[in-house]
C-alpha cells in the first residue's frame, strides 16, 4: 500500500566504547539521544495512530537513564507549495522525572493527516529530520540510534520536490541513498519496524544496513536490523524490543489483560535499574505497584532500598523507574471505572544490569607441562550465583592465558556440560589448558564477560609455574549443605610442610560482597615436616546482610582461597564454593514432622471414637425388633416391627386393648422400647421407669396385655432372612412365642 504510515525513532552508540562498570550502590547509565518521527499519513487508522503514540510514549517513559533526549515529530509528505513534510510535535527532551512526565503530553498531539494535508510517505525527509535533530547542537559521544516504523512503502510521487512526476519515484530513491549515508557518517543507526501486510521487508532491510553499523556492544543483536509485525497491536511491544537491542537495554514481556486484572513481570537479579512500562490504553486506567514480597511499593521516593520514580500517571502509557529493583515477579493492579474497561493493559519491563564473573584456575600454581582447568562463574554484582540462563541469554565469554616464556593462548570456556564442563546450563563455564613447557614464570589466566544489556566483565587470575615440588602442598574440604543465615558449615584443610621452616597460609573468601561468608581461621602456620588436617569453619552473615534478597534461597557463589605468604603468596588453593541459603524455617517447617504425626493419630483416634459411636448407636437403635402383644392366656394378639426411634427410643402406643388391641407408632406415646446391647431390649413406660425386657420373656403393659420380642427383622451383614419355623403361632393362631435358635439377628448385638 503506497502512502503507508510510518515512525520514526532515533538513537545511536558510539563506536569502540567499552561499557563502564556500575557501582552496586549508585548505578549510572549511559545516556542517548533519540529521535521518534511519526507517520501521519491519511492511510493510518485510528487504532494504527493509537498504537504508534503509545509505542513512542513507551520507549521515552521507559528508558532507564534521566540524561536521554528525545525529539518527537510527525511527518507524511508536502504536496503542495503550502505543506511540509515534517510536523515537529516535541523539542528535545531530557528524560529526567519532568521529562518523563510531559512527554505522554506532546505525544498526543500527534494525528492522522487528511488527503488534501499531503498523505504521502516521505522517508528521505524524516530521516533527514532526524539525522539534523540528532547530530545539531548534541554531543557525537552521546548515543543515536534511528528507529523507522511504517504500514507501507515510500511514495514522494505527489511531492513537486522530487521534480518530474515520471521520475519522482527515482529521484525518492536517489535521495534516500544520500541520506542513508549521512546518517552512517553522523552515526546514526536506523532500525526500521513495519507493520501490516504492505512494508517491503526488503527496502526496511536496505534502510537498516545504509546506517551506522556499530552496535553499542560488538554483538550481532546490537547491530541495526529490520522487523516486520502483522497488526498495530504489535508495534508498542517490538519497538520496546528493538528500542532495548539498540540501546542495550533488556526487555521483558508480562502479561495483559483488561481491567480490573493484577498483570505479572519479573525482573532479573541482574537488573541494577529498570523500568515497568504499563500500556493502560485508557488514562483513566490506575496502577498499583507490589514487589516479589506483595508490598506495595510508593511511586516516589525510597522504600527498602530501592528507588522509585512514576512517569505518565494521567496519559495512556505510564512507567514507575526502579533503582536497585528487588528481583522475582512484580504486580501490577489495574483498575478502571465502568465504561473504561474494554481496552487491554499490557506490561512489560526495559532493564539493564550488572554481570560479574569468578575466575579459577585448577591448580593455581600448576607445572610446565600439566594440563589446567579454568571456570568462570557467573554472579551478580553482590556475588549471588544466577539460577536462570535466560538471564544471560546472548553471552559471549572470552579467555586468554598469558605468561613468561610462551605466547598468548586463546581458551575456550563452555557451559555445554561437555568436556571439563560438568554441568550444562548452571552458569560455569568451563575449558581447559595444557601450561607450554616453555613457562618458566609468572602466569595469568583472564575472561571477559559480554552481554547486551548488562555491563561488561573483566577478570583475571595470576600464578606462577610451580617448580617440580613445591615445599608445603593442601587440600580443602568443604561440606556445603543447604543452610541458614548466622549458620556455619564445617570443613577441613589437610597440610602437608616437606620443607625446613614454617610456612604461614592465609584462608580467604573471594568474589563474594564482603561479609556474606566469612572462613577461620584466617591464618595457619604449618610447622616443618608436619602433615595432618587443620578443621575450618565457613560462616554465613545474619538474615539482615540480605536484606529483600534472601525470599525463599539464594545461592552464593565464592571462592575460597589458601596462599603461601612465606612463599611470595604463592596460590595453594582457589576452590569454587556454592552454599544455599534458605530463609531460617518457621515452627511448621521445622517441626513439619511432629505435626503431621500428631495429625495422624489424632485422626485415628478420631475416627475410631466415631466407629464406637456408631457401633453403640446401632447397637441401641431399635429398628428390627418385633413388638407382640401377648395375652394372659400366652396367644400373641398382634405384632409390630419397630422402626428408628427418637434419639434411639421408638415411641408406641396400644390401640383398642379390650377389642382389637394392636400397637401404633406414636411420638410422645405412653411407651417406649430401645435395643439393649446386652440382648433383649428396655421398655420405658411414661412415669413408671425402665424395665428390662428379656429376649424370650415379657413385660406387662396393661392389666391383660404383655409385651414381648418376636422373631428379629433386621439382617445382619452377609445373612438371609430364615424363613418362620414350622408351626409358629400367628395372630390367628395364638401359641408360645417360639425361642429363636442360637445367633439370631438380635442375639447378634449382645
């Protein structure tokens, strides 16, 4: 689609410049200047405009350092005599707290053009415009990157400076070369972003490679390079990519969801200083903030060492800038009143950091001739190992030995598991290296660390050829096990002194923040020819040296090492230590054990109360008795098979006792009978008492009615109902109750 729309953004890393170390307790970032032009062609949609102002916005309120500029400014094409290609929207900015608060402002100025306001594309002017804002009045050490974002391609054929209409689009082209090449010459790289089905992916190929060429780290993703996306919706979250890869920032996508929702974005323990962007869609939108720990965290100011500082609270697009952020998963809460909530927020976080290195050489002091291991650990800056490799994705890690007597050798150190790696994946990256025979002096091992988005580490390590026998030989024991703040963990040093006179070794823990783990004794003094074993203790600091960071473990990743300080500090010992350390256990995870135990018999004796319960009730639950009414003459009158009674008494009275007597449930009747578990049953009579009534005898109820028990209904479990006897009186036929044969169902509850 000729005419398309298209954004502009500007940025650039000087060449050679090495990254600058960050200090743990005040990070400083470098600064750029950046350039955002977008397209305000008449083909852009709404939603097309909206997602280029929140992607500019999200790039300026999110970036790190306060001593950025940014430049913001439309363009489409001129026409006619009275327009212009480029509509200048904001001046340059220093991205400081004010900065960062007005620029969702002058943002939103921007619009789509109508067709009669020159709806082309112009891209040889933006770049110009760009390139002038850039590089006028700035200074060329500071960073310039150009980021071009577009729906379509380049048409300038409506523009009369292009000359003739049947070569205009020629001449465009033409243009574009030149201003592609002075964008190199001034340093400015150009990182072009389509979206839509109409971008050639093969002209933002060629804007990309016509810029400045270096990167701000000598790595291939820090090299100008062009993206294509499918929709709008996509063109916030790439350009915040690619703003990251330019800048050498790290970027991080949460989630998104349409209000009310709590959105989720972790930031590394890497981070030293980010920034949580929050796309609301909506200003209406309100965040709240919550650290890895569920506090929330102010929007101003300092709170557990962290500091915090909010951009854009009123405008679409809003980010809370983070000092020494705490790393695991952040939260963002976002509420909306009713009418604003159909539009989805998104998060995401730009950060950069800090990467250190431990290096090791196995031995320290090795032979002419002796094959040696070299590690190189990866930590952060307080020395804490890193668990996760997305961490520091993209790394690029270098080795060299150097020395007395042989040249430079190049290492190569993997963390593949393969080879002396033991383990792939666990941030140790491992090689080894056969000491040339000719090495007749000083030795020194080294690596540097490189990342996009975390700063540069250098580290080394010296020896020394060690003669044929050295006169005092160790070797450390240690045996680390997961522990708790103020703990210790102990160890051993076995010695051995082959020489005349005493030797002194000083103990030491290194490439560790000072203080976190402590070993003594400091110093042992091996006296001549003594061979044995010295115990040595490791101390892990207090629960307060961790401050936020300790959460649920952190493993840290020292070094510790034995020199020979009578021996010119010969190296004897340089061990890589890994100790996890786990947040002192509560009562529940101490003593999990007793109370799951406890739980267990207290469910036992639970249940087997309930199963007495209910074996007592069932053994007085009068259901299943036959209730008979026998005359004075013994002829059973009538029968009646009790039901469940009333807390275990089945409730009865007689009806017609002088006619046709027979028995009737009634509540609150004159009588009452119960199982008993010792057999038989016990009849209650209203006002006269309990009397026990036997299995195979009776009980009077009136003055010529008798109660007695029939033969039992009730089945027990895994038993038939047996047939009536053969000759057993009925009502009919009045005779002696017949005495039930042993184990009947009722003799089964004695």
């Amino acid at each position: 689609m000729l005419g398309g729309a298209a954004v502009l953004i500007s940025l650039l890393a000087p060449a050679g410049q090495a990254p600058v170390p960050v200090a743990a307790s005040a990070p400083a970032f470098k600064a750029v200047n950046y350039a955002v032009a977008v397209d305000e062609s008449a083909s852009l949609a709404p939603e097309d405009m909206r997602a280029e102002k929140a992607a500019a916005a999200r790039i300026a309120v999110g970036d790190v350092s306060s001593s950025s500029h940014v430049t913001v400014f439309g363009f489409a094409a001129a026409e006619s005599a009275d327009q212009r290609a480029v509509d200048p929207v904001c001046p340059r900015t220093t991205l400081d707290a004010a900065g960062r608060e007005s620029i969702g402002g002058c943002v939103g100025k921007l619009r789509s053009r109508r067709k009669n306001e020159g709806a082309g594309t112009d891209f040889p002017s933006a770049i110009r415009q760009g390139v002038h804002e850039l590089s006028t009045g700035t200074d060329p050490s500071t960073p310039r990157v150009l980021f071009l974002l577009t729906d379509g391609e380049m048409d300038v054929t409506g523009s009369p400076q292009y000359g003739d209409p049947a070569h205009r689009k020629d001449e465009g082209q033409r243009q574009l070369d030149l201003e592609l090449k002075d964008a190199a010459a001034h340093g400015v790289q150009i990182w072009p972003l389509g979206f839509g089905p109409a971008p050639d992916k093969a002209q933002l190929d060629h804007m990309a490679a016509g810029g400045y060429q270096k990167g701000c780290v000598e790595l291939p993703s820090a090299r100008p390079q062009a993206d294509k996306v499918s929709g709008a919706k996509d063109v916030g979250p790439v350009l915040e990519k690619i703003f990251a890869a330019a800048h050498c920032l790290r970027y991080d996508q949460g989630t998104s969801q349409r209000p009310p929702a709590t959105l989720e974005v972790g930031i590394s323990p890497l981070a030293t200083v980010g920034s949580i962007v929050v796309d609301k869609s909506d200003p209406a939108v309100s965040i709240t903030y919550f650290d890895p720990s569920g506090h929330q965290v102010p929007t101003s100011g300092t709170s557990h060492d962290s500091h915090f500082e909010l951009a854009g609270a009123d405008d679409a697009v809003e980010a809370l800038k983070i000092t020494d952020p705490v790393p695991g998963v952040w939260k963002v809460k976002a509420e909306a009143p009713e009418g604003h909530r159909s539009l989805p927020v998104g998060v995401s976080v730009l950060w950069q950091g800090e990467l250190r290195g431990s290096l090791t050489m196995d031995p320290p002091s090795p032979q002419a001739g002796q094959r040696a291991t070299v590690t190189m650990r990866l930590q952060t800056r307080e020395g804490y190992e890193i668990k996760d490799p997305a961490d520091y994705a993209g790394l690029r890690v270098r080795s060299q030995l150097t020395g007395d007597g042989f040249a430079p050798q190049t290492l190569r150190l993997t963390d593949d598991g393969k080879g002396p790696d033991p383990t792939a994946s666990d941030g140790s990256f491992t090689g080894s290296v056969t000491i040339p025979q000719s090495a007749n002096g000083t030795l020194k091992v080294s690596g540097t660390l490189t990342a996009s988005g975390l700063s540069a580490d250098t580290r080394s390590e010296s020896g020394q050829v060690a003669p044929g026998v050295l006169p005092v030989t160790t070797a450390l024991t240690l045996h680390p096990a997961p522990t708790h703040p103020g703990t210790t963990l102990a160890g051993t040093l076995a010695v051995h002194n082959a020489g005349n006179s005493p030797h002194t070794l000083r103990l030491s823990v290194a490439d560790l923040q000072p203080g976190l783990l402590s070993i003594s004794p400091a110093e042992i003094t091996v006296k001549p020819g003594e061979s044995g074993t010295r115990n040595v203790t490791l101390a892990v600091a207090p629960a307060a040296a961790f401050g936020d960071r300790l959460g649920d473990g952190l493993r840290l990743g020292g070094t510790v090492t034995v020199v020979d300080t009578t021996d010119h500090d010969r190296p004897l010992v340089r061990s890589p230590l890994t100790v996890q350390v786990t947040p002192e256990p509560g009562v529940w995870e101490e003593y999990w054990w007793a109370f799951v135990t406890a739980a267990a018999v207290l469910a036992v004796v639970v249940a087997a109360t309930l199963a007495w319960l209910r074996q007592r009730r069932s053994r007085r639950d009068p259901f299943g008795l036959v209730l008979q009414l026998v005359s004075e003459e013994g002829d059973v009158l009538a029968t009646h098979p009790a039901g469940h009674g009333h807390k275990q008494w089945y409730e009865f009275a007689v009806v017609e006792p002088h006619r046709s007597p027979r028995i009737e449930r009634r509540s609150n009747g004159p009588y009452a009978i119960q199982r008993s578990p010792e057999g038989g049953a016990w009849v209650r009579k209203r006002g006269g008492g309990r009397t026990r009534l036997p299995a195979h005898g009776s009980v009077p109820l009136t003055d010529a009615l008798s109660l007695s028990l029939g033969e039992e209904t009730r089945t027990p479990k895994g038993r038939r109902p047996r047939p009536s006897r053969p000759g057993s009186r009925t009502a009919t036929a009045p005779t002696e109750p017949t005495a039930p044969e042993s184990g009947s169902a009722y003799e089964s509850y004695r």
